[in-house]
C-alpha cells in the first residue's frame, strides 16, 4: 500500500518512522516533510489544494493527516469525496479542536465533565463576566492558536489584559471569540482514543510539559517534553474518562451527523470530583507522538487503515508495550518568542549510538548542514523500564547532540519519577 503522510513536525517525523516499519508499505511519501521524515519517506511538494490530485495519479491507499489545520479546514472531506482513504476527521467533526466554544456547548449538552464557562464575542461583556468566575480564571482564545492560546491570570488587571490581547488580535483570528472558564484544581494527564465513529478502543495516556521553564515556569509552548504512560491515569480513571467523556463525545457527534474518525485527544484535569475534560485535539499530539510511537509494536498503516475503513470493531485493539518512553524537546534559542533560526545541528548519530532516537521537528538542510528552522526543533526519545530509566536514556542522547544555539528543560518527567521514588520505597 502506498501512503501520503501529511505534515512537517515532531509528531510526523515519528509517523513516518513507525509507517515506514509496516510490512503493508509499499512506499510513503510526505509532504512537506523536514530532513528528518526524509529517511523514511520520499517528500513531495505538493500544495493543499493539489493533495486530492496527487493522491489520485499516485493511487495512494490510505492518506494520513498529522496537523489539525488542514483537518479543520477540510482536508479530510476533499479525499473521501474523491474515494480516497483518509486517517483524520471531517471538518465538521474537527471542530472539537478548532472551536473551544463548540467544545464546551457539546459537553454542557452530552453532559460530560468539564469546567464551568462563559463564550463571549465582545471583550467589554466578557471583563464584566469576571467577577464570577473569581480568580485564577482561564482565558482562551476560540480558535486555533498553535497550543499558545490559553492564559491563566491571577490578577484582575491580567484577566483584563489577556482579553484585550485576544481580542486585539494577539492570537490572530483565533481570538475572534473568547472562552472564559472557571479554573480547575489537579493534575493534567493526556488520552488518546481511536474511534471509527462506532467503536471506541483506548491508545495510550501521557504527560506533557506545557511551560517553558524548570520547575514548570515560564509562558506556555507547544510543549517542551513529554512521558508515557501516566500512571496517574489508573485504569479505574481511564475507565471513567472512556465511559464519561470519550464515549458521549463520540455518540453525540454520531447523533448529530457529525461522526468523528480518527484519534480523539483528550486533555483531561484529574480533579477531586474525577476526570474533567479540558479541550480536545482532533489528531495525535506533539510530543506525546514520539512517546507513543515509541511504545507501539503494532503495523501502523493497518490500525489506521482499519480506523479508515470503519473496521475498528473487528480488529484486536492495540495495546501498547509495557515499557515506559520519554521525549525532551530542544528548542530554539528565544521559543516560545521568536526562535533563533539557522543554528547548526550536530551529532544526532551520536546521539541515536546512545539507543535513543531523535525526531526532528523544526530542522531543515543549508549549504549540506542541518540547522534549526522552527521553535521546537528536536525530539529526544528514549524508553526505559521506568520513567526514571527512560529520563536518563533520553538526556544522556540530549548530551550527545551539539546544538548551540537551543535549549530544553532539564526536568522532563519529574513528577512520575519522583511518584516512582516514592513507590519505591
């Protein structure tokens, strides 16, 4: 079976490499792909709105979409009206990540656990909702905003400020809308789930690192590492997070003429009443692909063409191997700001010697050399026995690549590890 992958990143460069071990694959190609999908797949320039095209004169079996931008802007729609095989939702369905609002209206109707909110189009009505939902609060721009466009302001002048930033233009058109949420006490864990629109089987739980400091400080990012499973999301908790949230998402969108394929995103608070929805993604995360790639022994391009085709509920649900993997970003210089582009990159084979693999995410080639080419530009993977066994893995591979002009956390899966230590003894 041939297979487009489409997409540029971390989490598609972890895509690739788990596609291109399927003994269904005939060749994969991606597009636009980084230097990194490269070893895996023959990258092709194809613009958007040629993907239906190029999928036909290729006779591409099956078409996986790795970003949500072109899940929400129809992607998906456009080949499956062609007849062609696709791994992603329908516009429609991918709202759940594209709308928060939507999001939010969908589980106040379905009943599903999540904070309490307010949707606004007008930053005088939403500073006059504030006192309501006391402080800290959450603001959120709508749309999609590349995982930045949520603010948590303690004080009353800073909620005041993230509204004026969001409807100022601060996220673009994202901030079109505002959603403004009461702020929930916990521990956040992330679910993957995937559905055919009927069946439902679970995909794995992890953790990221959203801030960009130690210690978790500093503004949000796209996220700086990540680590799975979290053991924090027991089985009892992804039991209740199946039966409570996944599935009546599932059945409502079903309901509504909405039916969402594809894997469903949950990024869940583990509050003292239990689980409670935060936002959904409509496709795999970044970084928390590289540690499920990482765990996943299975034919990918079969689960996902299964997924395609409906066929999830004849299948054997994957299950993942029972080793722990974790993933230190490095990013640019000056991320989550204006990264610092064109620094070299070396000793990535040094690093993957180690037993670790390195994903590239934002990389590209100049004049025979890898330099950066993005915020985010390296995904250091390791596994391990434990999450503590893995950390080392992975900074022992992060010490090996020669990267100037980036930087990365030094405390990638210190909550786990120290839950280990304490297990322990």
């Amino acid at each position: 079976m041939k297979v487009l992958l489409i997409g540029s990143g971390g989490r598609e460069h972890a895509l690739a490499w788990k596609l291109a071990q399927s003994p269904r694959l005939s060749k994969l190609f991606a597009t636009p792909g980084n230097p990194g999908i490269a070893q895996h797949a023959e990258l092709v320039d194809v613009a958007p709105h040629n993907i239906v095209g190029f999928a036909r004169e290729e006779n591409i079996g099956l078409v996986v979409i790795g970003p949500e931008q072109p899940l929400v802007e129809g992607m998906a729609d456009e080949l499956r009206a062609d007849g062609v095989l696709v791994f992603g939702p329908s516009a429609a369905a991918a709202r759940l990540e594209g709308s928060k609002g939507f999001t939010k209206d969908l589980c106040r109707r379905a009943n599903i656990p999540t904070a309490d909110y307010e949707r606004f189009d007008d930053a005088a009505a939403a500073k006059a909702a504030l006192p309501r939902f006391g402080l800290p609060v959450v603001i959120k721009a709508d749309g999609l905003a590349a995982g930045k466009g949520v603010v948590i302001p303690m004080t009353a002048a800073e909620a005041e400020a993230a509204i004026d930033d969001m409807f100022g233009g601060g996220f673009g058109s994202a901030g079109a809308e505002v959603v403004i949420e009461e702020f929930m006490a916990g521990e956040e864990a992330s679910f993957f789930a995937l559905t055919d629109g009927k069946t439902i089987v679970p995909f794995g739980s992890a953790q990221d690192h959203k801030r960009v400091g130690g210690g978790d400080t500093g503004p949000n990012t796209g996220g700086m590492g990540a680590y799975s499973p979290a053991s924090i999301l027991t089985p009892e908790l992804e039991a209740q997070v199946m039966e409570r949230i996944i599935r009546p998402t599932v059945d409502t969108m079903a309901a509504e003429g909405n039916p969402y394929s594809g894997v469903l995103y949950a990024g869940l608070m583990l509050t003292a009443d239990g689980p409670k929805l935060i936002e959904y993604n409509c496709r795999f995360g970044d970084p928390e692909t590289q540690v499920l790639m990482a765990r996943f022994d299975g034919d990918l391009v079969t689960l996902l063409a299964d997924v395609a085709e409906g066929r999830l509920g004849e299948i054997t649900p994957p299950v993942l191997a029972d080793r722990a993997a974790l993933t230190v970003v490095i990013a640019a210089d000056g991320y989550p700001g204006t990264p610092a582009k064109g620094g070299v990159i070396a000793g990535i084979d040094r690093a993957e010697h180690t037993g670790a693999r390195v994903f590239q995410a934002g990389t590209a080639l100049a004049d025979g050399q890898l330099v950066a080419a993005g915020g985010r530009v390296l995904a250091v993977t390791a596994t391990g026995r434990t999450v503590a066994a893995a950390q080392i893995a992975a900074y022992a591979a992060v010490d090996a690549i020669d990267f100037p002009t980036g930087f990365c956390r030094r405390d990638i899966g210190w909550r786990e590890v120290e839950r280990e230590a304490g297990r322990v003894a």
